[in-house]
C-alpha cells in the first residue's frame, strides 16, 4: 500500500502532451501554505492509485506540481481529512466499504467537516452505480466519470478543470456574496428534475448573481461538428418568453443569434455594454449558450463570479442530462415511456405505507397470445399494438391510476378497488385496437391482490399477484383471478416438496413400477406401463399427481422422465432375455419432457444405450398435448416414428379433439380414459363414450386398450363392444420389475389358464 502521501517525483514519461493556452501564472498563496495543488485520492483499488499518480505525477497544473494524498477506504479518508489541509482536489470511488460509501462520505465532507471548496469528482468502475438525481444535489458533486473514459488526457483535463475551479474559487473568497450565491445557485438548480427545468433554472441564477430580473434565453446546439446554425431554445425568461420550443435562426433574431453564434465559435463568454453570453461546453456535440439582457457592462468581478458559475453549471447540464437518461433507463420502459418493475416496486412500497392501502388493488395485465400477433405482423406492428393498450389503460380506467409495464405483454395496474377491478379492465378490451389501419382484437388474463390482505413488501405483492396471474392462465383465458393467503400456502408447500423431490430423486427414493396390460380374449398378458412411484424413507409413498406437476414446473421432469425411459427399456430387454418375446413397454412422456429440444435425442441415445428393440416401445402422450401446436406435433411424431417407436394418446376423450387433426397425427393406439370404463357399469351413460372410441379407433386403423378396469363385468362389456386390450386391478396392480418377472412367469399363466 502506497503512503498516505506520495512525494513529487519527476518522470521521464512524455506520452499524451498536452498543450494548453497560456495562463497568468498563479498568485502567491497566503503564508504558511504550500505551493503545490493537493489531491486526494480515495480508492480501495491500490492499481487506482498507482495508475493516477503516474499519469499525473509529472505535469504542473495552473504552474504548480501535485501533492498526492492516498485514502484506500472512506473510514481512513474521515481519518486523514481531520488533518490533512488544503486539499484542492478529491478523486472519489463510489463502491467501496459499501456500494454507496462514497456519498456517504461526500457528505460528511460537505456537512461535518464544513469542506465546501474542495472539488469532489466522483469515479466508479460500475456504471450501475452512478448517482441519481437526488444524490447529486443532496451531496455536491462537482462531476461523475466512469473509470474507463478517464483516459490519461482526459484525467488530465478533468482534474485541470477542478483545480482551476478550486483556484477561482479561492480568489474570490474575500467576496461572500458571490460564493454563497455560487453555491446557492447550484443547490437550487440540482433540486431540479429534467433538462428544461434545469435550464430555466440557470437563467433565473444567472440573474440572481447579477442582481437583476433574468431577461433571456437559454439554447443547445446539437450538432456544431456538421455546420450546423439553428439553434434550440431549451427555457426563457422576462421578454424573451416568445422564443419559447422555438428553433432559433436568423431570421427569429439576427442580434441573438450572431452573438451566440460569436460565443460558440470561440468556445467563451461575451460580454457586451448591454448584454451577456454564456457559454456552457457540453458533452457528445452538445454545447449550450445563454443570451441575457444587462441594463449596464457587468463588472470584473461578476465577470469572475460567471465564470466559476459557468464552469459548475456546464458540469451540471451534463450531469443532468446523464443522469436524466440513467434515471429514466433505471425506472421507465423505454417504448411505452410507463414505469418499470423497478419503479412499480418503489410506487407499492409507498402505497403499502400509505393511507389509501386497505382501498387499493393491484392488477397485472397479461395480453393473451400476443406472441402470435407479433410473429404473424411483425415486432414493430406489436410495439405500436402495446403502445395503443398502454395509453387505453392510462386514459380510460380514471384518474389516480398508476400504470406500468412489467414484461414484454405484460402490464399492471395499481389504483382503488373501485377502478381496478376485472369488470373495468377486461371491458377495454372489448373493443378492437386501430393500428395502421388495421383492427385487432385482444383479450387478457388478469392476476389481482388487494392490498389491504397483502403482507409483505411491493416486490412480494407483485409476486402473489403473478401467483394469481399464473392460476388464471392455468384455468382459462380472458379471466381472472384474485390471490389470497391460501395461495401464498400453497406455493411454499410446492417450493418445500420440490426440493424434497430434488433430494428423493439424488437419493434414489423415486423407482419405476410396471401395470401388465392384458388381451381381453386371451386373458395373457401382452405389455406392461411404466409408472413413476416415490416413497418416502419412513415408508409412506407421495401420489404422482402431487409431485408430477412440480416436477414439470421446476424442470426436474427431463431428468426424471429420461431415467424412467432408460429404466424401462432395460426392464424389457430383461424380460426378452427371460422369454418374453412379444412384449410393449408403454412408457409416458410429460408435455415439457417431451418439447424439450434434445427429447428425441434422449430417446434414441436409450435406445441405443440399452439395446431396446424400439418396435416394443410405446410412448404415451395426453391429449391436451397432442391438440396443442399439432403441426409442431405432427413434424416431431414422424421424427419418432423413424426410430421404429409407436405413439398411444392417453385420457383419450377428456379433451376436445380435433378430428382432422387426429387423422395426421401418426399414432399407433388410443388409450380410453379410466373415467369412461367406470361409467361403463357406474353412470346412466353406460358405455356410450367407451363404444365412441372403440369405434373411431377400429375406423381410423388405431389399436385400443382401456384402462382402469376393476371389475369382471367392466372386462366384459369392453370385450363385447370390440376393446381388445385391457388394464386394471383385476388384472394387476403396478409392480416391481422382480415382482414383474414372477407374475409373468406364473400368476398370468395360472390366470390364462
């Protein structure tokens, strides 16, 4: 670690020379001090240190060397600034200790210590880190730079600049007039949000250091590079208010517009008997200029006074500007220009505290399928589509509604229960959206939590409420639904059992049984289904209908389902080798194991891995999943049906099938639902469905095999309508793949006979 002061040493480096206009050497500072410029540098970076005083190390600055002073925490900088005198300059890290340690002890500087002279320049290596507008005036920052544009030249300029401030600043100090107006000036103007009221704020504080009524206006000139000669008026002031949004030329006003042409072609202020031009240099071809009215020739000092002033002010258009961007990038959606999910938090947190809570309702907005209307008319027609929701939503549900976009189609909406409920909301999307001539018609699905039942912070309310969006989506498009606390239950019950599975899984608790699958006629036993059981270590077993789903939901299923393949084709290999020829295994496939992108990679590599014949293979899917995207479908069947695999539909007749669709899907075998064999014997219905199906699988050329069948008479009516095959407790429970091999060698023999 370098000392806390590092000597002045000469260096033979000559890369970067810069030269500058010559300058009036500085004057003799008071007795006792000394004649070098201090300046601090605070960094928990030691390479900071070494790498600044390198760079600046051997150049004099206003004629006088630098004294470095090294702080490598802000705990030690409180230390040393107890002590140390005369520092001109402070080079300031942002993230240290903390990631706001260094405002913190900006204003410790500022506030206990008294330092108001000193120049702070705040650096971070985190542009994510970058003050905000309320920092920057709370804590007095003289500039901001990231590390990565403080190239050699350009910490040279940057440091030049302050000290010169710094200098200025201390000649003038005899006049405390004009130094607390100096920075009275520049906290007022730092109270103000945005560049135009920025700009209007300076023309005021100009006039207020002149002791006059400030009569003028305030422009920028954007692109001075290309020749450009019309410039914007950003704020006015007295009898220049009719310039106001104006673009300013020649012909608007020659006297104008030649003098503040004159101040940015010689980058200076201009000071006329009757008038005052100002020139702010600003960043990225932005230069800013002031044109005001003066009654008399404004003196030297005033003259000095307008240059510190302008100095900081240029800094501060800047930093505005900056920070303006930063602040807007941080908590609005750049397309819709609505707050973001950060800025939505902050609004909750202040609705949660405040007194209109138990009143209010948070509702999110989810635009159902509009990735569809996207694709099918392109990105730029869905961004003009959310911009058209987004100004429904502002101007038609009243006022005192906040509105924000969370996520690609999805809004939200915070406001009284009176407005924002699913009546209001989903009634604007009766209408159609006009957009480029073209109507659309869109629904949504809402998610709602009313606060007053809400505990927890504004990130955890918008959490139940997508909670509550997500339930609304899983029963039905175009609704809603609202959360409540047996949701927030039930969620961390999900949580709990899914790290439970992740454990069961690793720990081998999960292991596959095996339900034989009968000929009705014949009463032998012709395949088997692969079933997924886990049993807990004190014996008790967990359904699958709990721990399927979460295992779907937290994506452990592709794990999961590829070691169920895997096991089950080496249990048919098993049972070839002990003379089971002519044996399917039946093996389920989940809907997100089976859009998995490797899916029929997995498949073929258990195939090959194992040996399975694929001609005894059959995979079992749902049919939701096959009425879903079925010419995604179609094309990913007859990938599989290349392997020599076959395809069964299970719960066949629980949806609403497409029979078009049906006869391009390439499947082999419909699996009747357990509920329609129990209506068989069970249900004034009777077998109606259950011969439905019989019949349309013998009229399509599909195989049938029913499930569920408890009970003799069921097995009977089956085979009398045509089923050919059958599975069930009355024929067998699901068992072990050792108990498997003894059935099939006995109790189905004995059965057969």
């Amino acid at each position: 670690m370098a000392p806390p002061v590092t000597p002045l040493e000469q260096s033979t480096d000559d890369q970067d020379d810069l030269v500058f206009l010559d300058e009036h050497p500085a004057a003799p500072g008071p007795a006792g001090t000394r004649n070098v410029w201090r300046v601090m540098i605070i960094d928990d970076d030691e390479d900071v240190h070494s790498t600044t005083t390198f760079a600046l190390g051997n150049l004099d600055m206003q004629h006088r060397p630098l004294e470095f002073v090294h702080a490598y925490s802000a705990g030690q900088a409180r230390e040393l600034l107890k002590h140390e005198s005369e520092i001109a300059v402070i080079l300031l890290d942002v993230v240290m200790e903390q990631d706001d340690a260094g405002l913190h002890l900006v204003r410790y500087i500022r506030e206990t210590l008294k330092l108001h002279d000193v120049r702070i320049i705040l650096r971070t290596g985190q542009p994510g880190y970058a003050p905000e507008i309320d920092a920057i005036r709370d804590f007095d920052i003289n500039d901001y730079k990231t590390k990565s544009e403080l190239t050699r030249i350009k910490l040279f300029t940057t440091v030049t600049a302050a000290i010169r401030s710094y200098e200025q600043i201390r000649k003038i100090e005899d006049s405390r007039r004009g130094l607390n107006q100096i920075v009275h000036a520049s906290t007022q103007l730092m109270t103000l949000h945005g560049v135009q009221n920025f700009a209007a704020g300076v023309l005021t504080q100009i006039g207020d250091l002149l002791g006059l009524d400030a009569n003028g206006a305030l422009c920028v000139q954007e692109c001075p590079d290309d020749g450009c000669h019309e410039l914007m008026v950003m704020a006015t002031a007295g009898t220049f208010r009719h310039l106001d949004n104006i673009t300013l030329t020649v012909r608007e006003d020659p006297r104008i517009h030649a003098a503040l042409e004159q101040a940015l072609a010689q980058r200076n202020n201009l000071y006329g008997p009757d008038y005052v031009v100002l020139y702010f240099a600003g960043k990225a071809s932005r230069d800013f200029v002031a044109f005001l009215d003066v009654p008399r020739t404004v003196s030297d000092i005033d003259q000095r006074l307008l240059e510190v002033f302008c100095s900081n002010v240029a800094v501060g258009l800047d930093n505005v500007e900056l920070v303006t961007h930063l602040h807007n990038a941080a908590f609005y959606d750049q397309l819709s220009k609505l707050p973001n999910r950060t800025r939505l938090i902050e609004i909750l947190d202040d609705a949660l505290d405040g007194p209109a809570r138990d009143e209010a309702t948070l509702s999110l907005v989810d635009l159902d399928h509009f990735a569809e209307t996207n694709d099918a008319l392109g990105h730029q027609f869905g961004d003009l589509l959310l911009v058209a929701v987004a100004a429904r939503l502002q101007t038609e549900l009243g006022e005192h509604i906040t509105v924000a976009r969370i996520g690609g189609d999805i809004f939200a909406v915070l406001g009284g229960s009176e407005q924002v409920n699913p009546g209001n909301i989903l009634g604007l999307f009766q209408r159609g959206f006009s957009i480029d001539g073209q109507e659309v018609q869109l629904s949504a699905t809402l998610g709602l939590v009313r606060l007053g039942e809400h505990e927890g912070s504004g990130a955890d309310a918008l959490k139940d409420a997508d909670i509550a969006l997500k339930r609304a989506k899983s029963q039905q498009r175009a609704g809603h639904f609202y959360f409540s606390r047996s949701m927030g239950v039930e969620i961390r019950e999900r949580v709990r059992m899914m790290h439970a599975l992740r454990t069961a899984f690793g720990q081998n608790q999960l292991f596959v049984v095996y339900q034989p699958q009968i000929d009705l006629v014949t009463r032998r036993p012709v395949g088997a289904e692969a079933l997924l059981r886990w049993q807990t270590p004190d014996g008790k077993f967990i359904s699958p209908d709990r721990f399927i789903p979460i295992a779907e939901y937290s994506g452990l299923i592709i794990d999961l389902g590829e070691w169920v393949m895997r096991t089950a084709c080496r249990e048919l290999v098993d049972l070839r080798a002990a003379g089971h020829h002519n044996f399917m295994m039946s093996i389920n496939v989940s809907q997100v194991q089976f859009r998995h992108p490797l899916f029929l990679e997995m498949l073929k590599r258990a195939l090959d891995d194992t040996g399975a014949p694929p001609e005894h293979i059959e995979l079992e899917i749902t049919e939701s999943m096959a009425m879903e995207e079925p010419d995604l479908l179609i094309k990913m069947l007859g990938q599989i049906k290349q392997t020599g695999v076959s395809i069964a539909i299970d719960d066949f007749g629980t949806g609403f099938s497409s029979l078009s669709y049906l006869q391009r899907l390439q499947i082999d075998r419909l699996k009747i639902d357990r509920a329609f064999v129990t209506e068989i014997t069970g249900s004034a219905r009777g077998s109606s469905i259950a011969e439905m199906v019989i019949q349309l699988g013998r009229n399509l050329g599909l195989a049938v095999i029913a499930e569920g069948v408890e009970d003799e008479r069921q097995a009977q009516i089956l085979q009398s309508l045509g089923c050919p095959l059958a599975q069930g407790f009355l024929f067998a429970r699901p068992m072990t793949a050792t108990a498997l091999n003894g059935w099939l060698s006995n109790d189905a023999l004995e059965g057969a006979a």
